[in-house]
C-alpha cells in the first residue's frame, strides 16, 4: 500500500538501465539520513514516532483513499499490524512544523514514511508482509546468497508531495541500503481500485513491458492471483498507460525495476497489487550518480 509520487523527473525511455559497482557504507542508526531545508530523513527512534508514523498512514490510507478500516483500526485511527513491531519506520519529519502536545516535548511533524523489513530480521519473525499475496520463497531460494530489503506502507502528506520530499525519502531509502549491505528490493506498489478489468491497460502495459525476468521472476500466490495480461501486446498504447500508471510504480520503473507476475486484488485496502523487484545492480547509473555513490547528496 504506497502512495508516493515518482523519485526523480527522468527524461528518455524509462527501461533504460545501467550498472555500476556499488559501495558498502556504514552509518550510525540514530542519525539523520539526509537533510534538505527545514526537512530530515531518518529513521524513527521511539515507539511513539512510530505510531504517529501509523497515524499518518491511517489518515491517507483510509481517509484519503478506499482502505476498510476493522473496528480496533477505526477505535486507534491508527494504520497498525504486526509487522510494525520489527520493521525500521524511515520518517521525514519538518523541523518548521513543530507539533505542541500537552504534557509530552514539542517534535518535528512527520510528514513521510516508509517501512523498511530486512531480510534477517524477517527471517527471525514470519517472513516478510509481502509473503501473504506473492510467492516469494522460490526468488529467495534463488537467490540464497543475496540480502532483501522490503519497502511498504509508504505515504507522505499532502502537503509535501512534492520533489524534495520524495528525494529525501529515496536518500533515507539509498543510504539505509549502502549502510546494511542489501542486495534487492521487494514489496508491494498500488493501483486504486479493486476492478481488474478497469485497469487493463496499465497491467497489460506492466506484463509485456516490465515483467521480471531471469532468476528474479515472482508470481503471485494461486489463490490470490489475477492476470495482468489482459490485453494483446499490440493493443496496449505505451503513452497512455503510462499517463494512467501511479507515480510509485512509474518511479520504480525508472529506477530499473521489473514487475512480478500477476497481480492481487486487496479488498480490504481498496487496491490492486503488483510485486516490485528492482536489484540494487540494475538501479540506473544515473540515480546512483544523483544521490551519490555514498549516499551524500542530501547528507545531514
């Protein structure tokens, strides 16, 4: 469940990818990530960032958009589950927005967020969140050598979405990669919607376009799966599926992501899901350029 605009205006053909070694850097956890004006990057450091981190994601995942909210989520107004417990909460709080709560210290208003899940940490508690709509243990077996890193839950405020937001989130993102040596990313993007049908055109676009292929081919679980091959090939006008495609998936594309096979419909969330897989040796150059080979672009 994402809603993020895309990370970086990118002129060309968005496929286009280039490889380039990629360094091993280590940061202090509890500093900031980045910093650019009166916004910061990092990751949450106390339970209560995180569940105002949640409150955000309730506040757009079921009042902006078509999620259901269950009576112990509507009673908490809070976007909360289990996997909250052991994920990293990447934030961008603004230093200028100065929340004033009776009886706690005044703090930075989180205006963003991403959830973060390595692959060990995962391994040590169920497995990852998006383990219940795609098959993921064969990608994993596959690739038994490598780290993954899941990205969900991702939101950011009205207000803010805009460039420097969402380029500081991805400096959070790039920098959190490098410090934890991780290998590829996984997870979930979102089209609105819980009509297959209605949005043909952007899964078929995802299915002969963008499908992941090789080693990194995921598919959705059988239960759960719809085909995104509904429409021919010849059909699918490239322009106007990428007119109508939700600028997450069209920013991950750009970075040098592939799509799983078969997507899955999200009742209860108010969306259709497809499975990202983007390695961290397809990111394009360009983005490795732009944020920095150490992540310094934005660095606090």
């Amino acid at each position: 469940m994402s809603l993020l605009p895309s990370p970086l205006p990118v002129a060309g053909h968005f496929l286009t990818q280039a490889r380039m070694p990629i360094p091993f850097v280590r940061r202090t956890p509890a500093a900031p990530l980045g910093r650019m004006g009166s916004l910061e990057v990092r990751l949450a450091r106390s339970a209560a960032e995180v569940r105002a981190a949640q409150a955000l994601r309730y506040s757009i995942f079921y009042g902006e958009m078509q999620a259901t909210a269950d009576s112990r989520t509507f009673l908490r107004r809070r976007d909360a589950d289990a996997f909250d417990r052991y994920c990293d909460h990447l934030l961008v709080v603004d230093h200028d927005d100065i929340e004033i709560r009776p009886f706690r210290r005044p703090r930075p208003r989180i205006v963003g967020t991403y959830r973060l899940l390595r692959q060990k940490v995962a391994e040590r508690h169920g497995g990852f969140y998006t383990a219940g709509e795609f098959a993921l243990q064969p990608l994993l077996a596959r690739h038994a050598g490598l780290e993954f890193l899941e990205l969900g839950r991702s939101c950011v405020m009205k207000p803010y979405r805009s460039k420097r937001t969402v380029e500081l989130l991805w400096q959070g993102i790039w920098a959190y990669v490098l410090n934890h040596g991780i290998d590829a990313m996984i997870g979930c993007a979102s089209f609105e919607g819980t009509d297959p049908d209605a949005l043909a055109l952007p899964l078929s676009f995802l299915h002969h376009h963008a499908s992941a292929d090789g080693d990194w081919w995921v598919e959705a679980r059988p239960e759960r799966a719809v085909t995104m091959n509904r429409l021919p090939i010849e059909a699918v006008d490239m322009r106007a599926a990428l007119t109508g495609m939700p600028p997450l998936i069209k920013g991950y594309l750009r970075l040098g992501a592939m799509v799983g096979r078969g997507a899955v419909v999200d009742r209860p969330f108010g969306t259709t899901d497809v499975m990202i897989v983007l390695p961290v040796d397809r990111i394009s150059e360009r983005y490795v350029r732009y944020y920095g080979a150490d992540a310094s672009r934005y660095a606090a």
